[in-house]
C-alpha cells in the first residue's frame, strides 16, 4: 500500500502552509533538490569526466519517457517549454494552412501556429469551459490542436471521444494539466502530436517540456532544425532528438528521469485514483457548505482542478491564512495533486466560510 503520508514528507511547502495550486507550479521533492546537488558538486570536481556518463543516462531517461506515454525513444524529445516545442514543429505543417481551436486555451497552444501564418479558427466554449467536441471537429480545418485539460477551468475531456470527433484530422494535443494525474497513451488515444510542460504536475522545475511526434510524421514532414552539439545518427531527420538543439540539458533529463522513476514505483493508476478522490471529497464538501463551483461538470469532466466561484480579493484572504491558490475566471482555481490530503481540503473550505460570513 502507498504511503502517502510519507511521500507528503518530500514536499516542504506543506511544513508551512496549505498548497493547493499545482495547476500553476508544482512543488518539487526533497530527492530533487538533493539530485541536482549532487549533480553540480560532479561537475564542479570533475568537470567532462562526468558529462560523457550523463549522456549515457540521458539516453535512458529518454527510453523510460517514451515508455510512460506510449511511445517509441525516438518519437520523444524534452524541450524547454510548449512555446518553443510549436515554434519548432507549426513550420513542419504549413502545407496543412489552418488548425482548429477552443476558445479560450491556452495562449501558447494558440499563437506559435499563428505566428506561422496558420488560419486558427475556434469554436466557443461556454463560461465554465465546456465545448461541443462534435462542433470542433466539423472545423474546416486539417489540424486541430487542444489541451487535455482546460487551465483556467478544468474542464477535462476524454482523448479517446476527441479522437473520434477529430476524425483523420492531426491532433495536437496539450497535456500540461494532465500529465502526470493519469495514465496517457499516445499510441492507445491515436494522438499525432502531444506536448506537456512539466513543471507542474510532472514536479520537474521549470524547463522541462515533452515532446512526442509520430514516427510517421518525423518522416513525412521536414524540419530546419538540427541537432548542433554531437554527430548526426544516421535516422537522425526521422527522430525528435532533431528538436533537441544546441547542447546537452543534463539537469533538465534528470529531473525527469527522477519523476518518470517515482510514477512508475507508485504507479499512476494509483495516483490517478488518489487525485480523483481528493477531487470528489473537495466538492462533497463544497456542496454541502452551499459554495458554489463554476467546474461543476458531469464526472465524466472533471478533473484535478476546480473553480469556486470567487472575486479576486479571495486569493490574498486565503494567502493570509496559509493557503495558496490562483484566481482564474470568475472564482479561485483550486488545483489538487496525490501530495495533497483531505485535511487540506477541510482548511480551504473553513476559510471560504470564514469569508463568506465576514463579507456576504
């Protein structure tokens, strides 16, 4: 049985305070902090003697990567962020001219396929997130591109049912609010390509993101970017290590490498599991204290993340009391990850009340 309590203890936020906000960063675990340590003390005394064997282990990071989503070594690259990954690929599909979006996804989904001369028509989502999957997939489009879960309201949609509204358009998909909270299968989901930023609920600090593009893609679609620092192999223009230019980013495959090790001892059917029931506890008790949620889907829907309805001078109230969220929307974005437990929920929603009764 997982011992929840003791993996809580990796995480030094929660001897200070109540975190519920890995919808914005994630915390990082004690074992982190004493990787990179370790990591830099090697470089420091040894300098490239030590680099050589990290490019070793960074190659079998990448095999453990490709095999948490589904993929093949090949089909994986880890960028710094999504920007960058869709500035490198939107030029790869020009020929492809337009690609369909949700009103109101994320900005860096969106402008780096505009920024490309991409026609990037959207369907309306209504206030609380949800979309129609059938209207986005009748765009006239070649492409659609969309997250996982929607950041600024956690509306959650099934991959499989998108699959299946997208027909045999490429899809794009964004899994920074999803990876890392449940299992994800690119091969199972048929997704073409998916990028995730990893410094929240992958807990790998900022300037992580993967990249995973099909094989069939890499070989159909040319890219002008080449890997600058070591000899091409010879299926180089056929894998994505071509995004990773410039030289080796060690810590940030590490990082990973870290994350990647602790979901599969834990398992992420388990975190999964956990994450969901914080997240059905947090409205159980929300609904019986008549708070209202604006996320207040049907469960096929959600997700770990939730809005209260909320004016924005909720966030400094709660802030005062220890407790740490963002506001988005119309409420207070409360995001809950398998570090987080019941009691955390109970502090948040006594000091919803506890707002209500000093300012309804």
């Amino acid at each position: 049985m997982t011992d929840w309590k003791q993996i809580r203890r990796q995480f030094a936020a929660f001897d200070h305070s109540t975190y519920v906000n890995t919808a914005a960063t994630g915390l990082v675990p004690k074992t982190t902090i004493d990787l990179m340590h370790n990591m830099y003390t090697g470089l420091s005394n040894y300098g490239a003697s030590v680099t050589e064997e990290w490019v070793v282990e960074m190659e079998n990071i990448r095999v453990k990567l490709a095999d948490f989503i589904g993929a093949e070594p090949g089909e994986v690259a880890i960028l710094p962020n999504m920007a960058t990954a869709l500035g490198m690929l939107a030029p790869m599909f020009k020929s492809k001219k337009r690609i369909g979006f949700v009103e109101g996804d994320f900005p860096s989904l969106r402008h780096p396929w505009l920024l490309n001369g991409f026609e990037c028509p959207e369907i309306p989502a209504e206030a609380n997130g949800h979309y129609d999957l059938e209207l986005l997939g009748s765009l006239n489009t070649k492409m659609l591109a969309v997250s996982h879960v929607q950041w600024h309201t956690g509306f959650k949609i099934d991959l499989d049912d998108l699959r299946l509204a997208a027909k045999k358009k490429l899809l794009v998909v964004d899994a920074t609010q999803s990876c890392g909270t449940c299992p994800i299968d690119v091969r199972k989901h048929d997704i073409d390509i998916m990028v995730a930023s990893c410094y929240k609920w992958m807990m790998c600090g900022f300037g992580a993101c993967i990249v995973y593009v099909k094989k069939e893609l890499l070989e159909k679609f040319p890219s002008a970017y080449c890997w600058q620092f070591r000899a091409m192999p010879e299926d180089y223009f056929t894998n994505s290590k071509r995004f990773e230019i410039g030289h080796e980013r060690h810590d940030v495959f590490f990082r990973m490498g870290l994350s990647l090790d602790f979901f599969k001892e834990t398992g992420m059917d388990a975190i999964e599991s956990r994450v969901r029931k914080l997240s059905k506890y947090l409205y159980k008790k929300c609904k019986k204290n008549n708070i209202k949620l604006v996320s207040d889907y049907e469960k096929a829907y959600r997700s770990q993340i939730a809005i209260i309805e909320a004016p924005a001078e909720m966030q400094a109230f709660l802030e005062k009391r220890g407790i740490l969220t963002s506001h988005r929307g119309t409420g207070i974005r409360v995001s809950l990850h398998f570090y987080n437990n019941k009691k955390d929920v109970d502090r948040l929603v006594k000091a919803l009340v506890e707002y209500r009764s000093l300012y309804s």
